[in-house]
C-alpha cells in the first residue's frame, strides 16, 4: 500500500494543534527524568535535561553514574541529581534499574540514553528498565540498540514511546544498510514505528516524524549548524520536555523537531551558518515557542 506523502510542518500546521497550555506551577507542568552519562560524557544529560526545561517541563531529574554526579548538581542547580552504580567501562550498570524504578514511576516522561557509548551495556541496562516503565518514555540514539535486539520491548507502553535517531542509528534499529535509510528513510522510520508501536524522530538534513499508525510530518530547515557535537541531546531533550507537558508522543516528537530546527535557524542568523554550539541551542527554546503563540 502506499503511503502518503508526509506533512511539511508549518508554523499554520502547529498552531492548528497547540500543545497543552502550561500550568502556573512546576508541578502542573511535569516532571521528567533524564537517565543517561557515563563517567566520559556527562554533557550529554545536561544538555537534554535543560532542553526539556527550556520548552517548559516543570521539575527535572538526572540520574547518571558517580564520576559526573557532583558535577552535574552544580552544574545544573535547578536539578534534583540521582547518582547511580556504574559499570567498569564507566556506563549506567544494569543494576541501576532497581534504583530507577521509582523515579521513573513518579515522573510523566522519562529519556533515556543521551551521552551512552556502548550499545551491549545500553542493551542490558534496558533490559533491566524497560519493563518497569510505566510513563511516557523517548529512547535516545545508541540506547536504540535495546529496540534492535528487543523490538517489542517497549510495546507495553501502548504508543505512549519515542525513540529520536539519527539515520545511521535507524539503519541500525531496522537492521537495514545504512545506505537504504540515506536513499529513503521513510519506509525504514515507518517499519521500526509500527513494528516497535512508537513514534520515530529521525534528524539529518530534513527531520521525519514517523507515528505508528503510518502518519508522518517533515520539518525542513534547520541548516548545516545542526550537525555538532551534543545537538541530538538537545533535541531529545526538547522532545521529553513536550511530553513531560502533556504533549501526546505525535504531539511531541513533531513541535520538539521543528523547535530543534527553528532554533538553529536563529542561531544561523545571530552568528553564524555553522560554529554555534549545542549548549547554546535550549537558549532558543522558549523565543521559538514564543513565536507560536
């Protein structure tokens, strides 16, 4: 059957579905948990975890392993820091699960997997994870590798999952050459949504939002900046801080893309088609959103 062509997202296309409207309070707009780190990247949960704020999630949690724990609760004084066991390889042990079973069941979205290096110790901390989530869930870049070995790991979550990729990680998911996701990542990003029953974000030079029932949105722009160290943390952050909100996973995963690639249109314009930072990125987040209203 063929599908049809994908949404081009508009700022007409977003205002005609608005995301939740914000509560006076921190509580109101949710709580979101951002597991991820090792003792090499702990950047990584700090960019996600203040692009989930930046787009108005209400209270922030990181967990990550011991080394960058202290660093991070300075660095990011509006988080509450969970400091969890570690591998000898410095990732987030699978032990760690028990230790975020309850976070996790008290938060209204969890992201997992921004800053991990070794998909084998992703795999095994999700083993251990995924079955005790209860809430809204984005899975993040190498901790894909847990819907590569497990496809229906997360299918208890009845839609309510996003998983945020780049095309090499897609290809990986799918188990496809990476050259069949280069040519046309549709069909691949629609395969992994409905085989996995979540929606898929994957970025590269345009975004595609694939939903399971085989829905599907564009957002163009965003410019060649984007391609740096730390900005698909930023974005997956972007995406969890929507859900946190009460954004639906379609919802979330489409206005987190377009705010991700507006945001580095602006940035292109104050200083510079590429050599802005990822840090800088969450900065944009709420003149963006602002810019919705």
């Amino acid at each position: 059957m063929t599908r049809p062509d994908p949404t081009v997202v508009t700022p007409a296309t977003l205002r005609a579905w608005p995301l939740p409207e914000p509560g006076a309070g921190k509580e109101a707009r949710g709580r979101i948990l951002v597991v991820g780190g090792t003792s090499g990247t702990p950047g990584a949960v700090l960019l996600a975890g203040e692009a989930a704020l930046r787009v108005g999630a209400g209270k922030l949690q990181i967990a990550t392993v011991d080394p960058a724990a202290g660093a991070l609760a300075v660095a990011v004084p509006e988080s509450l820091v969970l400091v969890l066991p570690g591998t000898e390889g410095g990732a987030i042990a699978a032990s760690a699960a028990a230790d975020l079973e309850a976070p996790a069941r008290d938060s209204d979205a969890v992201l997992v997997g921004p800053g991990f290096c070794d998909p084998d110790e992703s795999v095994a901390l999700l083993e251990a994870l995924a079955p005790m989530l209860e809430t809204p869930t984005v899975v993040d870049a190498l901790a894909s590798a847990f819907l590569t070995e497990h496809p229906d790991g997360l299918r208890h979550l009845e839609g309510r999952a996003v998983l945020t990729v780049n095309p090499t990680e897609l290809a990986r998911t799918a188990g496809v050459d990476e050259d069949e996701v280069a040519d046309v990542a549709a069909p691949v990003a629609a395969r992994v949504a409905a085989r996995s029953g979540l929606v898929v974000v994957c970025g590269g030079t345009e975004k595609l939002v694939v939903a399971p029932d085989g829905r599907s949105w564009l957002v163009q722009g965003g410019g060649p900046g984007l391609g740096v160290s730390g900005s698909g943390d930023v974005q997956a952050g972007f995406v969890a801080g929507l859900l946190a909100r009460g954004a639906d996973p379609a919802q979330a995963a489409v206005w987190g893309a377009y705010v991700h690639a507006r945001a580095g249109e602006r940035l292109a314009g104050g200083v510079g088609t590429v050599g802005y930072l990822a840090r800088e990125i969450p900065l944009q987040g709420p003149a963006v959103l602002g810019e919705l209203a």
